[in-house]
C-alpha cells in the first residue's frame, strides 16, 4: 500500500541549497546566514544575489546589480495599455498573474534549455525588477492615476514606495519597508515555491513559473492571510473582546488568522522582528501605540496561553498587515502582491536551481475509485 499524506506534510520533494528552517527553535537561514543578520546588515538586492548566486556579492558586484535592475524597472508599454485594459477593480494578483505571464512575449528564447545564458539571466532579474514596478503600477492604474514612472537613482524599496505615492519616502520607511522585503524573499519549499518547481521541471520559461507561483500565493491559506489578520482585528474591536473571540474560535474549530505555522512550532522569527520593527519605530516616532497593535498583542498573549502546548505561535502574517496599512499607509488589497514581489527573488533561484538538475515532476495517487467493471450494455452504441 502507499501511503496518502494530505498536503504532502513532511514529504520531501527536493534537495535545496537556498533555505532552511528549524521550526522547533525559531530559526530561518538563506544561504546560512539567519534572517536576523540579513534584516540588520543586508539589503533586498544583496539578499536576491545572495539567493541567486549562494554567497554575499562583493561591494563591485553589488553595485552591478543595482544598476541592472535600476535599468530595467521600466515595464513595456504594450503591457501598461494591457493594464489599463483591466478592470480597475480586479484583484491586484490577478493582474500581476496576468502582466508577468505577458512577459514571456518579450523573452521568447528565455528558457531551462540555457539557464545560465546572459539571456536567460537577464530574464531573470527583469522578474524581480519589473515586479515592483507592476504591483506600484496597478496601485495607481487601479484608481485612475497615470503610473509614476521608476527613478533609476533609487533603491528597490524606495522606488517602489515612490512610484506608488509619489514622493520620496523618508530613510526610516524606506529602511523598514527594504527589510519587509528581506523577511518575504524566501521561506523554503512552500506551495507558490513548488508550484514554481513544478512548473520549471517541465522546461517553461521562467516567466510561466514565476506567474504559476502568484497564481498560488494569491490564496488566503498562503499570502493573503495578513489582510484576514487586519479584518479579525477589526472585528474584535476592542482589547476588551480579546479573550472572549478567541475563546469562540476556538470551541468552534474556526481559523484564528496570523496563528500557527505548518514548519513553526515556536513564534515564527519573522513575526518577532516584525513585532519588533513595529515597536521600534513606534518608539522613535513618539506615536502612541494603535488600536490593531494593542488588539494584536493581547491575541498573541491569550492565544499562547491556550494554544502554546499545541505549537501556536504568531506567524509572518501576524504583524506584517499592521506594518504595511498603519505605517506605510498601503490598501490591503495590495498586500499580497508586495508579498510576491520580494518572494520573487526565492522564487527566480528555485527556478534556476531546479532546471539545473532536473526532472519532471509526477507523482502519483491513492485510487480510492470503482474496481474495474464493464460498460453496461444498455448505455453501449453500435460498435464500430
């Protein structure tokens, strides 16, 4: 008999240098090197290279780096009239899907047949650039305004927060938005990554891999969860109503958004840093603390004293929609789309990595369906 995991839980479908994870005590690493030293020393470009390439660039090639995607922000204007072809209220994943699968159009050639040609490469890192763009892009298109065209002066994070309001974003915004990025880049084998992987291991291009991944990121059991955080914060209201929602949630087996993670049995490290950031910049802005944040903050403290022996903790998604709505004043509808746009880097680096020693994905099943039997005589045609 084969045994039938739901979900493939803790099947391994790969062999992978990128990330790791040990979710018993809290830890990330890309490359080895842990997402606390990445947030606090690195950048988004220099983490997208060091996911790429499996070592920290040097200063020179770095510096490279940033001039390419600098010089390749700007998105085809046959796309941007396809965007503007859209309806302006179709979902910001939908249209990111549909605008990078466009893409392929423009790099025929670019393909697992030569992963590492320049060509190939440039596909590549025209992914991770033209995804800020596009997800900025529609944030205006969507509500009538014309695209704010890229600054090839910024950095990745800057720019887009710049094409999306219009005006430069000061360095303490910029600095936590660039390690929102960082935290999102990669997180092993998830369900947008192997969709990527499976996609890959039948030799498309990277531009159909990278849009069968948005496809999957879109769902609210993978990306979309910090919108559902904020709108569970809200309806609880007050810090009053905490333990009583909660309570109810649990004893009607419903989701608590933003709690337990399927790789974490402790606090997500992710979620600490964002809880941190958030504090941080709370502290140094002088601001009082907001209503979702003291809401959130009681949820985590009664729901790890309900659910802590069951490994419930705070994931990323926790905090990560209080972050982006009450400090960088983005519409949640966007949140998901800012979330592929730095899980574009992982994704680009699994593709490369699966093509490089691949083969095609096909597993197989549990036949649960009727024995074999005839074609009843009275549904049978005259035979031929």
């Amino acid at each position: 008999m084969i045994e039938y995991i739901p979900g493939l839980a803790g099947v391994p479908v790969t062999e992978s240098s990128i990330s790791s994870i040990d979710g018993e005590n809290g830890i990330l690493a890309y490359r080895g090197y842990s997402i606390e030293d990445l947030v606090k020393y690195s950048s988004f470009e220099e983490v997208a290279m060091l996911l790429r390439d499996g070592e920290l660039p040097s200063a020179r090639a770095l510096s490279d780096f940033k001039r390419v995607l600098h010089q390749r922000y700007e998105v085809k204007r046959d796309i941007r009239q396809m965007m503007w072809a859209l309806p302006a209220n179709g979902h910001p994943m939908d249209v990111l899907q549909t605008a990078i699968a466009s893409m392929a159009t423009f790099y025929p050639d670019a393909g697992a047949q030569d992963p590492n040609s320049d060509y190939t490469q440039s596909a590549l890192t025209k992914i991770i650039a033209n995804m800020s763009t596009l997800v900025a892009m529609w944030a205006r298109i969507s509500t009538g305004y014309d695209p704010i065209p890229p600054s090839k002066k910024m950095s990745y994070a800057k720019n887009f927060l710049y094409m999306s309001f219009g005006e430069e974003p000061d360095d303490d915004i910029v600095k936590l938005f660039d390690a929102c990025l960082v935290l999102h880049a990669e997180h092993t084998i998830n369900a947008s990554t192997f969709a990527a992987m499976v996609t890959a291991s039948t030799l498309a291009s990277p531009f159909a891999s990278v849009s069968a991944s948005v496809g999957t990121l879109a769902g609210s059991l993978h990306g979309g969860a910090n919108k559902d955080v904020l709108d569970m914060l809200d309806e609880i209201g007050d810090v009053r109503n905490v333990k009583t929602y909660i309570e109810g949630r649990i004893k009607n087996k419903k989701v608590i958004w933003g709690m337990g993670h399927r790789e974490y049995s402790v606090k997500d490290p992710r979620a600490t840093i964002l809880q941190r950031m958030i504090e941080g910049y709370i502290k140094k802005s002088n601001i009082a603390l907001s209503k979702r944040f003291e809401i959130a903050l009681e949820v985590e403290r009664i729901c790890c004293n309900l659910l802590s022996a069951k490994g419930v903790y705070p994931n990323v998604d926790f905090y990560s929609g209080i972050l982006y709505s009450e400090i960088f004043k983005i519409p949640r509808k966007h949140f998901t789309s800012i979330f592929a746009m730095a899980r574009s880097s992982g994704w680009a680096a699994h593709w490369h990595e699966q093509v490089e020693c691949n083969r095609i994905f096909r597993p197989t099943q549990v036949y649960i369906g009727a024995n074999f039997r005839a074609y009843p005589k009275k549904y049978a045609k005259d035979p031929m």
